[in-house]
C-alpha cells in the first residue's frame, strides 16, 4: 500500500499531527491545503514570516492573494484550479511570496493532492524559501545565478533561438559604497538597482542577481521585444534620476555587457564567461557604457592571456627569446656616434617575433616588465661597459615602464646594477615616456632628485604625443627632451609647427637640458630639421634596431 493510499484512511487532524512532528525536523514549511473547504493550515513559523496571522487560515485563496506577489498569482490560482478539478494531482512552482516588510522572497512550492477519510481533497506538501538554498536573493527579490543557469541550460538545449540576447549589469563603484557608507548602504543601493531595472523591463523578461553586485537579464521570444541597447539606456537613466534624488548621498553608476547572438552550442558557462568579458569591456572602456560582446575581440583577448602565459614561461626560464637590440644615437652636427637606445625584443617559440607594441602592454598590466626591465637594464649596463672600451664617452638610453615607477624598487635596481656592472652612473640615461608621468607624487618626485642626486639622467621620450607639458622640465629636471617623430613630421610639412618645435628647443636648451629628435629617415628630413638646433639625432637614416653583435660590427669597429 502506497503512502497516499495510507493518508486516504487518516482524518485531516491526523494528517496534521503527523505533519506538526515532522515540521519539527524540517527546514521547509509543510502546509495542508483543503481544496474542498478551502482552508490553509501552516506551520506558526511561516506566520512570522509573511502576513498571514493565524495557522489555520479560511476563504484562504483571498487572503493568500495579499502576499503573493501580484505577477504570479494568475499563474499559482490556475494551478491550484487544475489541482482542484482533478485535473492534475501534483503540484510544483517556483514563484514569490511578499513578506512582513513587503520583501519579496521567491518560495519553491510542492505538493500531492490525496483524499482524507472524509473525502475531502487535500494538497499536501511543503514551502522552501529559494534564498536559503542561493536561488533566489532576500535583498532584491530576484532569483540567484544557480536559477539562471537552470534557466538558460534549459532554453540552451531545448531552443537556444529563442534567446534574444543576455545583459550582464555591473555597479561600477560598489566597493567603495560599501567600503565608505556600509554594508546596509550597499544592500540599499542594490534593492534599488534591481527595481530600476525591474521597471523598465517586461513582466516576461527574466532578472536575476548573480554574485556581488552584478545582475543578469535574460530576454526570450515569449516578451515584446525591445533593443537592449535602449533597454540599458532607460536602466541608466533612472540609476541617474534616482542618484539624483538622494541627493547623490550614494553616487553610482553602471556598466553593462550585451550577447545579443549566436547562443546555439553555448553552455551556462559559456554565457556567463562571454558575458562577464563583454561587461569587463565596457569597465576598461571608462565605465557608465555598455559593451556588445564580439567574438573577434574576445578571440584577441585570448590570445593575449596565452601571450602572458608565454611570456611567464620564457622570463621563468632565463628569459629565453628574449634579446637587446641597439638603435644608434649621433651628434646632430657631426652624426657621429654617441650612444645607443636599448630597446626590446622577444621570439616566442609559439608567436614568433612578438612587436613591443603588443607585448610591452601585456607586460604592463601583469607585472612581467619589472623582471623584464631588470634584464633590459643589466644587458645594457654590462654592453655599455664593454663598449666604452672603443668609446670611452659611450652612453646608453633605458626605457622604464610607469609600472617599473610605481610598483618597483627601481632605485635599487638601477645601484645594484650599477655596482655589479662596475659602470658609471654617467653613461645611463633612463627614459620615461611621458603621457605616464603627467601625474607624479611626492614619491615619485623624491625619486627623480634621487637619481640627479647619483648622477645618473632622465630622459622624456615621445615628447609631443602625449600632454607636451613644460612642466616636465621643471618637476622631472630632465637632461635630454626627445621629441618624438609624429612631431617632426608636423614640422616637416608645416611652417607654423616648424616654427613651434624652433621655440620648443630654443626653451629647452634654455633650462640646460638637450634635444634629440626622433625618427629622422631621410636626408632631406635631416637637412630641414638641423635648421632647428637639435643636439642629437635617433632615425633609420643613421640605422636601425640590431643585435649586439651587428651595432658592434657596424657602429663601433667599422664605423
């Protein structure tokens, strides 16, 4: 005899009783619905919970109606009809409950309809709140990410066209509301997020609450549709209205990331990674904007963690691939040769000769170049030395990166070097290039006078691309200005920049600091820049980047 079949033979009051002993045991709320009366019987805990004020509730589809969320009572009061009429025995929704404070909380309610032994047809079955098994969350009211990917794994492998497109929203400054007004602030800011996004969608479109202070929207083709890039417009004008209104007491804004297409052959994984890139996207770009997700960029993204990944593994292993070459600097008068720009180059065994431009950034923003620049700096160092055997006033220029500034022991570094090379602190020149230093901090300020105060040079490379601040040579006190050559070609073409760059070098020279101009590759270039009293000259027209070997063999034996 089957458990049903034994609750058919009970009384409700029996049924009940056993019910009560068991709610002991349960986290659940194990309720008994009277189809046939229609009597609610619940346990005294959920009473606590939402506002419902008795264990034993008549007329109770009328009172039940104040505490269901108003989107899903149609759907729960068709179910329990169905339940009702006999057309179906079991009954299983996921939908939301209003509690005392009129918070929404989503429930997870299942039952079996059975006959007591007074023919009355009773739902048996229990309530369990989604936010304590991370379904759903009690500060929004929206579901949690393991519902979403419940949700998109079933349309995913059912009907992956009807997903019109995914948004992943993102709170740009969250961590500094919660780290300056609190926690509770923070739940605040976050309730209010999800009504304004909420609001602006349609009752079909599913919202959820994925971790910290992101959320998910999922549009299908059972919704009206509407642009998403319009949809995030009207979120982000009411985060705006409502920034407003509080008087910007908690001030922030949102980003958002968009997979508008191509969901077939996609996991939950997939959509949540692919989503989270385009919304990272749309932080990098400066924030407050949205991102669409395009595969291209991604794929280019990609390849830029497996670059890192190889650049790791040849910096580990004695950094192999990696190699200095040497670029001729010469007297802008007599082009004789006075020193060399050290400048770096990597042969990766998967990529082959990765261009600076694409690897220095990687470096950059992982860390690598701080071991890479203690290479770059030992190298020249020690081929400095070795050339000041043939030229004794031989000097060579090292580029550092910001992160080397910010982040290094670049003082230690360069006297180590300095010591174990046995070099003078007179032939370094270090060069920093100067949209990274238009804001420098006492720390970085003490750092330059420290360098002057060793003897050893600064130089501002790619003068001209970035701010073209004076100021630099007043803070910074640099010995050499190099002046990059999108500026020369300016001057080149234009009598009005040339004469800019004439004053520019007239203003230099007038604080005791000299000029090198940059990428000179022609003689008729050479001939027309002269005229403007540059001290030293860096171009393919004096030669161009090469090993060691090649600018000894070249620049210092046959030259």
């Amino acid at each position: 005899m089957g458990s049903s079949d034994k609750l058919n033979n009970m009384s409700i009051d029996q049924i009940k009783s056993i019910m009560d002993i068991l709610q002991k045991a349960s986290d659940a709320y194990l309720y008994i619905l009277d189809l046939t009366s229609n009597v609610y019987m619940i346990p005294e805990k959920l009473t606590k919970r939402v506002a419902l004020d008795s264990t034993r509730i008549e007329n109770c589809m009328d009172k039940l109606r104040k505490v269901i969320h108003p989107s899903d009572w149609n759907k729960l009061e068709q179910d329990i009809k169905r339940c009702v009429s006999g057309e179906q025995e079991l009954h299983d929704l996921e939908y939301r409950w209003l509690d005392r404070h009129n918070r929404v909380m989503w429930i997870s309610c299942k039952g079996t309809v059975v006959t007591d032994a007074e023919g009355h047809r009773l739902l048996i079955g229990k309530v369990n709140e989604l936010g304590r098994k991370a379904k759903a969350d009690n500060i929004t009211g929206l579901r949690r990410e393991t519902r979403f990917r419940l949700d998109v794994e079933s349309l995913l492998r059912d009907n992956p066209e009807s997903i019109r497109y995914c948004m992943r929203i993102g709170i740009d400054n969250f961590k500094e509301i919660n780290e300056k007004d609190g926690s509770e602030a923070g739940d605040e800011v976050l309730w209010e997020l999800s009504k304004c996004i909420t609001d602006v969608v349609s009752d079909n479109v599913d919202v959820y609450r994925l971790v910290a202070d992101e959320f998910m929207i999922m549009d299908t083709v059972s919704a009206p549709y509407k642009d998403p890039k319009d949809i995030y417009k009207q979120i982000k004008n009411k985060v705006k209205k409502l920034v407003k209104e509080k008087e910007y007491s908690k001030f922030f804004t949102i980003s958002a990331g968009i997979m508008d297409k191509d969901f077939a052959g996609k996991s939950s994984n997939d959509i949540m990674m692919l989503s989270e890139f385009a919304l990272n996207e749309a932080k990098r770009n400066g924030k407050n904007q949205m991102a669409l997700f395009v595969q291209e960029d991604y794929d280019g993204y990609l390849r830029q963690l497996d670059i890192r990944k190889e650049l790791r593994r040849d910096i580990s292993n004695q950094f192999r691939g990696f190699q200095v070459y040497y670029q001729p600097i010469v007297d802008a008068q007599t082009h004789q040769l006075i020193g060399a720009e050290a400048l770096l180059r990597w042969n990766s065994d998967k990529y082959g000769n990765v261009s600076p431009v694409v690897m220095v950034p990687i470096m950059e923003e992982s860390g690598l170049i701080i071991p890479v620049g203690r290479y770059v700096l030992w190298e020249a160092a020690k081929k400095c030395k070795e050339w000041q055997a043939i030229m004794p006033n031989f000097h060579v220029h090292v580029n550092l990166s910001y992160v080397q500034v910010h982040k290094g022991d670049l003082m230690n570094d360069v006297n180590e070097c300095i010591e174990e090379v046995g070099i003078s602190p007179t032939s370094l020149v270090l060069e920093l290039t100067e949209s990274g230093y238009i804001e420098t901090d006492n720390r970085i300020r003490e750092l330059f006078q420290n360098f002057k105060e060793n003897d050893i040079s600064l130089a501002i490379d790619d003068f001209g691309t970035g701010y073209s601040n004076m100021r630099y040579l007043k803070e910074i006190e640099a010995k050499t200005i190099k002046l990059d050559r999108s500026f020369v070609l300016q001057a080149l073409t234009n009598d009005y920049d040339y004469t800019i760059i004439c004053h520019i070098i007239n203003m230099i020279h007038s604080v005791g600091s000299t000029v090198c101009m940059e990428g000179i590759e022609y003689d008729h270039e050479l001939d027309k820049m002269k005229g403007a009293n540059p001290d030293m000259i860096q171009g393919f027209l004096f030669g161009k980047p090469s090993s060691a070997d090649d600018f000894k063999e070249k620049f210092l034996i046959n030259g």
